[in-house]
C-alpha cells in the first residue's frame, strides 16, 4: 500500500483527526490540500491552518493550504480548482470538517442549528459534489466521510435531535453516492471511531479531561483511513466503517496503543455505536449509560 503522488483534498485538517490523517498519508509523500478556517490561533484551539501545513510537510507530504469556508460555494470551487492547479488532480476527498453541538432542542439556537447542517450535510455534499469531475477517471479514487453508521434507534436523537440530523445527514450522503458514483469506480464510505477520540471538542465541549483520557488518540482514525483509502474502490464502497474493525480485519491486535499513555481504564464508546458493535469489541469499551437501550 502507498499514497505515493496520490492527492488529497480535505475540508478541516488544522487539527485533532483530520491532521492526523493527513500526517498519516504524508509519510509515503502525499499530496495534500487542506481547505480550513483557522488563519489565526485561536484560544480555545491548537493550532492553525499554516501550522497543520507545517507539521504535513515534516511528515513528508507536499501540503497546499487554503483558507476555506465549507459552507461558501464560490470559497469551495476556488479551493478545488487550486489544488487540482497546484497537484494535477484529486484522487482522495475526505469530508472531515465538523459542527458539534450536542444539545437538546429547547437548548439548541437555530443559529447553532443551521451551522451544524451547513457545515456537515450541506458542506459534505457541496465538497464531493464539486471533486466527482476530477475524481472520475483516477486510480482507485475515494470520498471518505467521518460519519457514523446510519442506527435510525430514537435513543441517538432523544438528547441532541439538531446534531444528529447533521450528521446523519453526511452518512445519507454516503449511502446515496455510493450508488449514484459506483458506475464511475468512485468509492464512497463513512469512517467512524468506536470510541471517543481525545480532540478538542472533547475537551471543550463532551466533558473535558475526564472524558478525554477516556478516548483514544487520533491515531487510530489515521490508521484507519489509511487501510481504507488504500482498498479496491471498485470492490470496498458503500460502507459504514468502524476504525478498530477495519484494523483489525488487517490483522491489528495491540489496540492498547491508542490509548491515552498510561491509561489503562474502561474507554467510553463514541455515539452512535451500536449495543451489539460495543460487544464486538476487542478492548475494554463502555457505552455511556445516557444512550444504553
């Protein structure tokens, strides 16, 4: 497996997971554009989109950075068509750009609301819809989106209905185009983790340090991506990927890794995980008692 003269095109990528992944890929010379907001620190937020740059291109990937807002259409055309200048093409879309705002209904302003579908469904479409030309056409090209499995159970939507609808909503978006692009040999799949992973809208927002040593580290979602970017995309589409399955389907076993160093407790299982996926796992993985049936 290699990404070598491979590009990338991802919304996000200052940070947490979508950097991860991008280092991750960088390390067999990938090309890389990340298309993100952060031009300038920000206090509650490592990192920026020019220091992601660097930290891909130490890793051994050539890195295109672009101030983008995912839910600006012009913004997003701009950004596709310069990485496709700068590179030649795209051969991998990762919509990782995210919202979060687990709150209930009554707690929810429709401002929060319409950010978070703007920015998830909305972007999630708008992004792979403008890479299908240059995608079509590729060696094995693929749109990952970082969306969970489609569990229509009503205990994912009693306590944040507006978070899961936009986030449903780019795991619809696999399920619809990978279909719709399966005559164009464009795969299409969501990557999901089993456990919380320790970024910063854990920390800020899903329980702070508390929650965060309960999480794995971002690592494991860039292994992941990189198995499965890697796969046949003729064959490996349509799926509902979760990060420790798909590694251990390549024969991984020491998940203990991933863990936060020196941690050795119970880990919390992220949303939208199945009862019976949360059994299916090889580590010490809990549900959270808020979403047990």
């Amino acid at each position: 497996m290699s990404l070598q003269g491979k590009t990338i095109f991802m919304s996000g990528g200052s940070r947490g997971i979508g950097l991860a992944i991008a280092k991750r890929c960088a390390r067999d010379g990938a090309n890389i554009a990340i298309a993100a907001k952060t031009e300038k620190p920000h206090p509650k937020l490592e990192g920026t989109i020019y220091t992601a740059a660097k930290e891909i291109e130490a890793a051994g990937g050539n890195v295109l950075p672009i101030i983008c807002d995912i839910r600006d259409e012009e913004a997003v055309d701009k950004a596709v068509n310069a990485c496709v200048d700068k590179f030649g093409g795209i051969d991998i879309c990762i919509n990782n750009a995210s919202a979060v705002s687990p709150t209930p209904t009554t707690a929810t302003p429709m401002k929060r609301y319409d950010l978070m579908n703007q920015v998830n469904a909305r972007g999630t479409f708008l992004l792979s819809q403008k890479c299908h030309p240059h995608l079509k056409g590729r060696e094995n090209p693929h749109i990952v989106n970082l969306a969970p499995p489609l569990d229509m159970s009503s205990r994912w939507f009693k306590n944040h209905t507006a978070y899961t609808m936009a986030k449903y909503g780019m795991s619809m978006c696999t399920l619809g185009m990978a279909e719709e692009f399966r005559k164009d040999g464009i795969a299409v799949n969501s990557l999901w983790p089993m456990t919380s992973i320790n970024t910063a809208a854990v920390r800020n927002i899903l329980g702070g340090n508390s929650m965060a040593k309960m999480s794995r580290t971002p690592a494991i979602m860039a292994d992941a991506a990189y198995l499965l970017v890697n796969q046949n995309a003729k064959d490996y589409t349509g799926q509902f990927v979760i990060d420790e399955f798909i590694l251990a389907s390549a024969g991984e076993t020491d998940f203990k890794q991933y863990n936060q160093p020196g941690y050795d407790g119970p880990l919390a299982a992220d949303f939208f995980i199945p009862s019976d996926w949360v059994a299916r796992s090889k580590s010490n993985v809990m549900e959270h008692p808020s979403y047990k049936e």
